[in-house]
C-alpha cells in the first residue's frame, strides 16, 4: 500500500466522540478533528458549554456536532451518552477519552477517600467503562480508534498529582490491554500529555511554572493545538500500524 498524505488522513464519513470536549484539550481536539472531516460528539458535564462549542464547529467546520451532558465518572451514566452518539449518527469510529480531572490536596495524608475516588473515576474508570462500550460496537462492526490522554505524569509523579499519576499510569495499562482485547479491527493507543497552556493553567504561578520548563527540551509548556496532530494521526489511516503505543507529546519533560 503506497502512503498518500492527502488522503491518509482524512476522516471524512467518521464520527468521532470527545469527553471533555468543550474546553482545554479537548476542544482543540473537536476543531482538529472536525477540520478533518468528521462529525463529532462533544462530551462534558457543562452542557451550555458543549453547545456553545457544537455551534462553533458546526459553523467553522461544516460538520455535524452533537453536544452531550455525561460525567464520566458516573459508571451507570455513561451507557446514555453512548446511546445518543449511535442514536444521532448511527456509528462511532473514533473515542477520545479525555476528560480528566487533579484536584489540588495540601498533603498525602490529608487526601481523603472521596477524592481519591473522584481521580480515578474521571481518569480511569470512565475511559475502561467507555472503551468497554464503544470498542466491543466498533468490534462488531467495521473498526475504530480509541485515543486515550494520558499523562507525563504517570511516567514523572509528582508529589502534587500523586492520585491523579496513578490513574494515569492506570490508563496506560488500560490502553494496551484495549489494543490487544479488540484487535485487529480496533486500535487503541494513548497521548501522554506533558503540560500544556489551558483554561487550568491560569491559576499557576507564571514565574514558578517558567522556571520550571527551563528543565524541558522546548523550555516551554504547550499550547492546546500542538497535541491535535497527534489526536488526528491517532484517529486516521495514517496510524494503521499503530495500536498498544503510548506516545508521548510533552516538549521533552525530563
């Protein structure tokens, strides 16, 4: 098969469903894959704002966007949000599992059981629960790609995101056990995410965060649409030989 970039990375006719797709990350990955060609899912637990953002795509992009109000958190929630994808555009060729959360805590000992279980519900348990749902649908019929965003964290933990670092590394596993549980008609791979400049990011110190990325090859953090050409790789023909990877995207954080 002879590799044509024109073509290899069109995702004209697919479907693609996003959790936490209004904002940070995620949204930057909606508009990327739009931009591409597919429809999309926007998925988030604020529904104004998945329709406010399904509006932009629709307008900007021409393709089709359905705004869905899901906590991926919530095991029993999650099985409507994939019902409506499959009611509205009757395939789901591409999950992003995005929707993440780290919770700030003062100190280990003072992490309580209920935020402990609020990291990896968000972090793990719903992408396992969503992967579950919508990869054994590809399964059966004509295949799919699963994109998980992982973090650096889950290789680096810090002392701050410990929870949040084990849901990742968690999710990792996840992601290779998906590959080869689908396989071959399903991929599944996951972006671990260095730190990127988001709607989040507005609350950290600029001089501490700056001193900080004076330790990353790029010697600085991301912005939003510099993880999108690795989401669109992920999500087209041009990853066909891409499954069980964990890619990383961080500007070289040691």
């Amino acid at each position: 098969m002879t590799f044509d970039p024109t073509t290899a990375f069109d995702l004209t006719g697919r479907v693609a469903l996003v959790t936490g797709g209004s904002r940070g990350l995620g949204r930057a990955m909606v508009f990327g894959l739009a931009r591409a060609g597919a429809d999309v899912v926007i998925a988030s637990r604020n529904l104004d704002s998945c329709e406010r953002t399904a509006a932009e795509v629709e307008r900007e992009t021409g393709r089709a966007a359905l705004p869905v109000s899901a906590h991926v958190g919530r095991w029993g929630g999650l099985e409507a949000l994939v019902d409506a994808a499959y009611d509205r555009f009757g395939h789901v060729d591409v999950l992003v599992n995005n929707a993440g959360m780290s919770p700030l805590y003062d100190s280990l000992d003072g992490v309580s059981e209920e935020l402990f279980d609020k990291v990896l519900g968000v972090n793990l348990k719903g992408p396992f629960r969503l992967s579950a749902l919508v990869g054994t649908r590809m399964a059966r019929g004509s295949g799919g790609s699963i994109i998980n965003i992982s973090s650096a964290a889950a290789a680096h933990p810090r002392p701050a995101v410990v929870p949040y670092a084990a849901a990742k590394a968690g999710l990792n596993a996840v992601t290779i056990g998906f590959a080869h549980a689908f396989g071959p008609s399903v991929r599944c791979n996951a972006i671990m995410a260095g730190t990127f400049h988001t709607d989040v990011s507005a609350s950290w110190d600029p001089e501490t965060f700056a001193q900080r990325a004076q330790g990353f090859a790029l010697r600085r953090g991301g912005q939003p649409d510099e993880i999108v050409g690795m989401a669109v790789y992920l999500a087209s023909d041009a990853s066909s030989y891409t499954t069980g990877a964990v890619l990383t995207v961080d500007g070289g954080q040691p």
